[in-house]
C-alpha cells in the first residue's frame, strides 16, 4: 500500500513539473489581468527559462538555449478595435 502512495506522489509530481510552464503562465496572466499567449513561433533548441514574471500588468516570458537567451513581454494595451483600424492598418 505504501509503495502505491508514492508511486502516486511520483506521478502527481512528474505532471507537475511537465506543465509547470502552463501553470506559472496562467498565474501571471491573472495576476497581471490579461490574456497572454506563447510565441507562434519558437526557435528550434530554446526553452522557457524558470517561472514567468509578472510586474506592473505585464507577464514576460524567458527562453534560452546554449547560445543565448530572448524574451517576450507582453502587457495591456490601451488601444480597442477602433484605434487598431485607425492607427494600425
């Protein structure tokens, strides 16, 4: 019986730690209030870098690898629909 409580705690602990990413994400979006979305578009090699940060109502993501390290910041905008179509297109 005890050895199917740990291997229980092993596996509650792995999925913990596989989506650790994902969850430290949608923490620092709710705590930011804003809807945060990962890269489309992800070098091949790079990796999230420890938890996201959330300062000021805005989440910043880390990725590195050997070589080096990037970031996406992202954060609130003031603009709505309008100004986008005005201002942007």
């Amino acid at each position: 019986m005890l050895s199917v409580s740990v291997a229980g705690l092993a596996v509650l602990g792995y999925l913990t730690y596989i989506n650790l990413p994902d969850l430290s994400v949608k923490l620092a979006a709710m705590q930011a209030g804003i809807d945060i979305a990962y890269p489309s578009y992800q070098p091949q090699g790079y990796e999230i870098k420890g938890l996201i940060s959330n300062k000021d109502g805005a989440v910043a993501i880390a990725y590195n690898n050997k070589s080096g390290e990037y970031h996406v910041n992202q954060q609130k905008s003031s603009w709505d629909s309008v100004a986008v179509i005005s201002n942007y297109i």
